[in-house]
C-alpha cells in the first residue's frame, strides 16, 4: 500500500478567483509515496520516488519516454466555492536520487494542456470526460 504526498503550494482557483493559503489547498497525490506515512511536500523538495511510483500515481501516456521532467495533473478541491479541478504539478528528475518537486499550480482542462502533459491521476480522470481523456491518451 503506498501512502500520499501532500503539497503546500497556495493554489488560485479557476472558478470562484480565490487563492488558497499555503497549506490550505489540502491537495494530495495518492499513490505516489513509497514511505509507509503520508508526506508533505514544497516546491524545491526532492521526492524519493521512482519511475514504478511515477507510474502509478499519474499513468503517463506514451507522451512520457521517461526523461528530465515530468508534468502531470492531479486533483484538488477548492475549499472555498467546492468545485474539483486541475493542477499541474511539475517534477524534475534528480537521477537515482528521485524527483525534485519544481512547481504546483491551479490550470484549466484546455486542450492545450491536456496535449501536452504525462499523465494524471486516477482521481482527476475520474472527472474528465471522454474527449479530454482522448487528449490526455492519443491512440
Ligand atoms: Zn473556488
């Protein structure tokens, strides 16, 4: 059983326009920590993650030859209008070391976006309709 990483950054939502204060945003990637205890993280922090956790956490798409970095969407709930929507989180190899977290922060579903992430996390999926996971996935 792998435990979650939390992260610390202050995230603007895109639907009501507030900005969450540092460690309010309560985002989370399961599945992403190894470590048998939850985690909380902040830009610059080197994650002890390899590329089974990065795999499992955000299911890349054949987009992501494993390389230098990894940008990936995962889910948060903007606690102050409710709604669930996007944040791209940022992670930069470090080589056998693991990930260094470089940067979250709040972003639309645009198809943009979509087409040029590695992956996201099974929770936001799970709120994505067909087309925008066929952007996320191309055949
Ligand atoms: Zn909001």
């Amino acid at each position: 059983m792998s435990y979650s990483i939390w992260y610390t950054s202050p995230l603007a939502c895109c639907r009501c326009g507030s900005r969450t204060p540092p460690r309010g945003s309560r985002m989370r990637s399961a599945a992403l920590n190894p470590d048998p205890s939850d985690r909380v993280v902040s830009p610059g922090d080197l994650l002890d993650v390899g590329l089974p956790d990065l795999a499992e956490a955000f299911e890349p798409s054949a987009r992501w030859p494993p390389g230098a970095e990894m940008l990936a969407l995962e889910a948060w709930t903007c606690p102050n209008c409710r709604s669930t929507q996007a944040a791209l989180v940022t992670l930069a190899s470090e080589g056998d070391v693991g990930w260094r977290l470089a940067a979250v922060r709040a972003t639309g579903l645009t198809p943009e976006v979509l087409a040029s992430v590695h992956g996201a996390s099974r929770d936001l999926r799970d709120t994505m309709y067909p087309q925008q996971l066929a952007l996320l996935n191309p055949p």
